[in-house]
C-alpha cells in the first residue's frame, strides 16, 4: 500500500520533493508533539480533579469541625447554665443552714435559760 501512496510523487523534481519531506517529517514532528501535549494534558486533568476531590474532601471536614463546635458551645453553654443554678441553689441552702444554725443556737441558749429557771 505505501507505493500507491508514494506514486503521486513520481515526475516531483527533487526539489519539490525534498520539500515534501521536509513537510512530512514536520507533520510527524508536530503528531508527536500533539501526542505529549494530549497525555500531559491528560495527566493534568487527572491531578486537577485529584485536588478538587482533596479540597471537597477538605471542606467536608470542615464543615463537620464547624458543627462539631458549635454542638460543642452550646454543651459548654448549657453546663456553664447548669453550674449557675447549682451555685445559685448551694447559696440558698448555705443561707438556708446558717439560719437554721442561728435558730439552733437561739433554741439552745432557750433550753439552757429555761433549764436554769427550772433549777431555781
């Protein structure tokens, strides 16, 4: 088959045809070249979405850190509430015991004066 395609050049003067060559050997220069361009094109694309899957894969984390946070301060928020009312409620009982620590005491001092007033 390659005769058939080298017959048109038959009766070419050889400047034509050293031309043509020259032509020829371009165009396979430049299939080549388009060949490397393609495959590194192609690798490119390939660790183009490698990072856009890394970077999706990233802001999923962080979108997950964020929530997790949030859940996070709310607690905080919820036991900083929560630690409020206990201290708040340990007051009223601390106030609670030194009232009743007073009455005791004055209830004390009363049975000792009446214990008195009975031995007399």
């Amino acid at each position: 088959m390659s005769w058939a395609v080298e017959e048109w050049k038959e009766g070419l003067s050889p400047r034509v045809l050293q031309k043509i060559h020259e032509l020829e050997s371009q165009v396979d220069k430049l299939k080549k070249e388009r060949q490397q361009r393609q495959f590194q094109l192609e690798s490119l694309e390939a660790v183009l979405q490698k990072q856009k899957q890394k970077v999706e894969n990233e802001k999923n984390k962080a979108a997950t850190l964020k929530r997790e946070n949030q859940s996070l301060m709310e607690l905080c928020d919820s036991l900083e509430k929560a630690k409020q009312k206990i201290s708040h409620d340990l007051q009223v009982k601390e106030s609670q015991v030194n009232i009743q620590s007073g009455q005791l005491n004055s209830s004390k001092k009363d049975i000792e004066r009446l214990e008195q007033e009975l031995k007399r």
